[in-house]
C-alpha cells in the first residue's frame, strides 16, 4: 500500500475550508450586513457626558420601558447630515430617539444641533470613541433600536435614507412597537 504525504492532503482539504466559509458568507440572508453582536443582549453603557446645552443620556434611559432610537452621530459626517430630517421625521412622529455623538468637539457638536434642530430627547458626548466601540460602531452613523428593557433589537448601519431605511429600518421599528 502507497504511503500519502500529508503535502499531498493539505491543499486540497485548506480549499475546501476557505470555499466553505465563502459559500456560508454568500448564503447570509444580507452578505453586506455586519452582524452585531449586541442584538439581543444589553445595550452597553453610554458616555456619562452630554453634548453641551442637551439632557445627559443615562443608561436608566435605555431600561425605562420606553422603545429607544441610539442614533451614533458626528459633526463633520456628511451622512450625518444626510439622515438629519428623517431623525426629526421621527421626532415629530413620537419616537423617543438618543444621540450619541463621538469623536467630535463640543463647540462643533452643540452647534450643529443648535442650527439644524435637535432630534434627541438626551445625548451623549464620546470625545474619544470608547462607547462608540463598546456599541461596536464601525463608522457614523450607525443606529440601534432598544427595547424598554435595555436590549439591543436592530442594528443598522449607514444612514437612515433611501430605500434601505424604508424596507429594513422602518418594519424594524414597527415591530419594535409591536405593530
């Protein structure tokens, strides 16, 4: 009987691995979604600062039995801008929604919500991005729903425009809810 070299096994058997895993990622239900780690556990702790001139966001806030909108937020993110009056849309539709703006300066922060109006019932100031990678943002915006007990339903990443917040973000929210 022929002896078989473990060279001779390896490559094909490390191939078959890498295919598997690419196939697994094709099959995703959204192969550009970053899965979240937190949807479904507790929302982690949030900056015990405020943007100047705004309610200081609590993490009591995001366990009061109250559905809550995290919108992670900076000054100088274009895209930031760009979901602006679909935060206040939802404002002026009752939502309760939290900003947490990170790595931004507080003149710059407190100004834009002064010109383009404040959408947040509280807020949080993240100067060096610590919640932001607690929450395990990648990039601005990113928003999370909560649960009125403290847990992470949705995450969604990019702005809130265009028809992926309407087929993804909206039913999302809607049946957070309970509608």
């Amino acid at each position: 009987m022929a002896k078989v070299s473990v060279l001779m096994i390896l490559p094909p058997v490390v191939f078959a691995a890498f295919a598997g895993l690419f196939l697994a990622g094709i099959l995703r239900d959204n192969p550009d979604e970053l899965p979240s780690t937190f949807v479904g556990r507790q929302a982690p702790p949030v900056p015990i600062e405020a943007v100047q001139g705004t309610t200081q966001l609590t993490d009591a806030d995001l366990r009061g039995g109250e559905v809550t909108i995290v919108n992670f937020w900076a000054s100088w993110c274009p895209p930031c801008r760009a979901e602006h009056p679909n935060l206040l849309a939802l404002q002026d539709q009752g939502y309760r929604i939290a900003g947490i703006n990170f790595r931004d300066q507080q003149p710059q922060a407190s100004g834009y919500l002064l010109d383009y109006d404040d959408p947040f019932f509280a807020t949080g100031f993240d100067l060096r991005g610590r919640s932001a990678i607690d929450w395990g943002v990648t990039a601005p915006p990113e928003t999370f729903i909560v649960d009125g007990d403290g847990t992470v339903l949705f995450r969604f990443i990019g702005p809130l425009v265009g028809s992926d917040y309407e087929q993804r973000f909206l039913p999302e929210l809607a049946k957070a809810m309970g509608g």
